[in-house]
C-alpha cells in the first residue's frame, strides 16, 4: 500500500484552484469584451441615426424655404450627449444641394463615437436626390 506524503493533497488543490482561476478569468475577459463591443455598435447605430435625422431636417427646411442656405437643428433632449452638425450648400440657381451631416455620441466614459452622412441631389419644382450615402 503506498502512503502519501504529508502536503500532496494541497498542491493538488492549489494546481486544480489555479487553473479554475485562469479559466474564469479568461470568461469574464470574453464578456466584457463583447459587451463593449455591443455597445460601442449600439452607439454607433444612434450616431448614424442623429445624422441622417440632420439630413432629413435640412430637406425639410429647404423645401419650406428655398432660400435657406443655413440649417440649425435642435436635437432635444434624447439622455445621451449628442451633437448634430449639418453644412448644407445649396445653390438657387441651378438647384443643386449638398447636405453633410454628421452624428457625435459621447459615451459615459467620455469617448465620441461620430458617423457622417452625405446627401447630394436637385431641387427645383420637385426633390431629386442623386445620393445617400455614409462617408467616413
């Protein structure tokens, strides 16, 4: 019959309770990276939507009034800090725009998160947008 040395059983234990802590580790490494990421996506998804309601805004305010060249949004109060900023060129003469929007959300640990909308058309007796699209 073998007999046990005194303190095998204990670095048994400490080896089993050392590689159950790097595996728990590792878990909530995962999780919380993917967490971050879900919400920086979210984030994102809301910038993009604050920019495309900057360009949509401007639309409205050039068909109400053509002359307007300048357009202030008012945001409202939405619970995150968010900034919209809309350059609208328009030209009378000949009827075409260009709207540049972008959408900044600034997270509570004080990173931006801003995306940017870029629409281009003619509006002389009817809209015609030409394009719609994200730019970087």
């Amino acid at each position: 019959m073998k007999t046990y040395q005194s303190g095998q059983a204990l670095i048994v234990v400490l080896v089993i309770m050392a590689m159950g802590i790097t595996v728990i580790t590792a878990a909530i490494a995962l999780v919380a990276t993917t967490s971050l990421t879900a919400s920086r996506f979210e984030i994102g998804d809301m910038a993009l939507a604050a920019a495309e309601s900057g360009v949509e805004e401007s639309i409205n305010q050039m068909l109400r009034d053509p002359k307007t060249e300048t357009v202030n949004i008012p945001v409202g109060n939405t619970g995150v800090d968010e900034n919209v900023v809309v350059d609208t060129n328009y030209n009378n003469g000949s009827g075409q725009f260009d709207i540049t929007s972008t959408g900044t959300i600034t997270t509570a640990l004080n990173s931006s998160i801003t995306r940017k909308v870029v629409v281009s058309g003619t509006y002389k007796d009817k809209l015609e947008i030409s394009s719609w699209e994200e730019a970087d």
